[in-house]
C-alpha cells in the first residue's frame, strides 16, 4: 500500500519504530469491485481484491447451515457490495463474520451485516482494537479525501465471540478452524482454514506479490517467520493471501525467504555495531533489488526497524 506525504507523521503517532518514504495516496477509492467473485473451490468463493491497495481478498464460504464471510473491505460501503455478492450466491443466513485483522480495509464494514450475524475473531484482536480502532480511522482517513468518506460513518463493531489460539465451527457440510499463532502482521491476525478442501484465508500474514507490512511495535518478525513455518507444514492446496492473487502454498517460500534473509542480515550488521540508520542504509538497495517485481518497497524500512530492535531484545 502506497501512503500520503503525512505517512510519516502518521507512523510516529502510532507508535512505528521507523518513518517510511510515501508517496501520493492512490488516485481512486479502494472500493471492492462487484460482479468478479470466483469460485475456488465447492462452497467457496473469492472477491478479489484486483492489486487494488487497501482492498482486500474477501472470502465466502457456503454450508448447508448457512454463510460465513471473511473480511468486509473499507468502510459499510464496501461492505454492502460484499452482501451484495453474498446474495448472488446464497440467500442462507450469513452467520459469521472473520475479520483477519483489526486495520480498516479488513473489518471497518461490520457494521452493515446483519444484527444476528456472529462476529468472531481472537482474543488479541480484539484488545487491540480497542486499543488503536479510533487512530486507525483517524490515520487511514488522512490519505485522501475518498478513504475519508468510506470511513466517516464507520461504527466499531465489538466482536460476538472471541477465542485465544483456536475456534471451530461446522456451517454443515464441512469443518472450519479460525486460528491465532500470535502477533505477526499485527497483534491479533486470524486465519481461517478449512481442512477438507485444504484452504487457507491467511490475511496479511500472507501477502503474495506485495512487501510485507509491519506497521507499528505490535508486529513481530520473529514469531512471523514462525507462523510460517506452522503453514507450511500444514496440508494447504490454495492459499487467499490478504492482498494479491490467489495460488497455491508456494507462494509461503518467498515471503518467508525474504523475512528470514533480511532478519540474518540486519542482525549481522546490528552485532558489527551499525546503527539503525546505517542497516537502513546498506540493505534498503539490495533488496529493493532482490525483490523488484513486489509492490510498496518503501516498507522495507519498517521490516528492517522491527528486525533490527528484535535483535537488541
């Protein structure tokens, strides 16, 4: 995702351990694209998210029971279009919504769901919600005049239920598992999977074609790269990355090679007594360079700061 000329400040004021070069926020709206649902498997579909930044991959999953939806996009606009979608596929109840995370592209829409939708994510998600909903509103808001517009009448929506690393539900006809491994992209990410078809929801913990974010001291490289390493040794067939196109597992290994080589080589030069700056410095150009085709380089900056203080923990 690509910021305002204000990301810095904004970063500062949410407790980021590092600025970020930005550039001119996006000249369109992130509005979910009606019309282009696919199916990727019996019962489940996908609304991509069309590289458009700040929209994200929106799930739907279809039991004999009725529906659960992963993620709303920005804002009830946004949301209304994802039930919108929902109802070209099913007139079942829709009786869950998983938001993957707390930031606004990803659950700012609860509000637009029916009152006896169960909205259920972990423990951690909610607390820090509760903790950074307002700022968040208030950061996003600030990129353009759009983003403000889809967020101005956004309503938080605390959560029905909540679970601490596991909840398991059955929509009738097929398993689901909600999962928290611990703080990665943010401190509360949750990802859903269905074990029968082998499919996983990853949110941004799973980012394909994109840098990976971490956006404020709530991240963790460390237990990211872990959380990896638990995905790939489950039996996953498709992977719904939070943003970019929908594939196979593999697309786990260049994400985790990249989080893995930046940590080794941060905490090289940290322990030959370089400074913040100075790792910035050296390693922003190589693996701008390395990594080419992905999107958003500016965070790299981000990823080397958390890096670089998890190695003088």
């Amino acid at each position: 995702m690509r910021w305002v000329a204000a990301f810095a400040i904004g970063l500062l004021a949410l407790g980021a351990v590092v600025k970020v070069s930005v550039a001119q926020a996006p000249p369109v709206p992130p509005l979910v694209k009606p019309g282009f649902t696919t199916k990727i498997a019996e019962n489940v579909y996908v609304i991509p998210d069309h590289d458009v930044r700040l929209v994200p991959n929106i799930g739907i999953l279809v039991g004999q029971n009725g529906i659960l939806v992963v993620d709303t996009g920005m804002g009830p606009k946004n949301a209304e279009t994802v039930l919108g979608e929902v109802r070209k596929i099913s007139n079942k109840p829709i009786l869950y919504l998983a938001i993957t995370h707390m930031h606004p592209e990803h659950g700012m829409g609860a509000q637009s769901f029916p009152s006896e939708t169960k909205v259920i994510y972990a423990e951690a998600q909610k607390k820090e919600l509760a903790d950074k909903a307002e700022r968040f509103i208030k950061f996003f808001s600030g990129f353009s005049p759009q983003i403000a517009e889809l967020l101005k009448p956004v309503r938080i929506v605390q959560p029905t239920e909540t679970f601490q690393s596991e909840a398991r539900l059955n929509l009738g006809g097929f398993p689901v598992q909600l999962l928290h491994f611990g703080a990665s992209h943010t401190r509360g990410d949750t990802l859903i999977y269905l074990p029968e078809q082998g499919i996983i929801f990853a949110g941004d913990v799973v980012v394909n074609g994109w840098f990976p974010i971490m956006p404020d001291n709530d991240s963790s490289g460390k237990n990211w790269i872990a959380t990896l390493e638990k995905l790939k040794g489950m039996k996953l067939k498709t992977v719904v990355p939070g943003h970019g196109p929908v594939g196979q597992p593999t697309m786990i290994d260049p994400l985790q090679t990249y989080l893995t080589t930046l940590r080794s080589e941060v905490t090289t030069l940290q322990k030959q007594g370089k400074s913040q700056e100075e790792v910035v410095s050296a390693l922003t150009p190589v693996f701008k360079e390395r990594y080419g085709t992905w999107k958003d380089n500016q965070w790299l900056k981000n990823a080397i700061g958390r890096f670089y203080a998890e190695a003088t923990m």
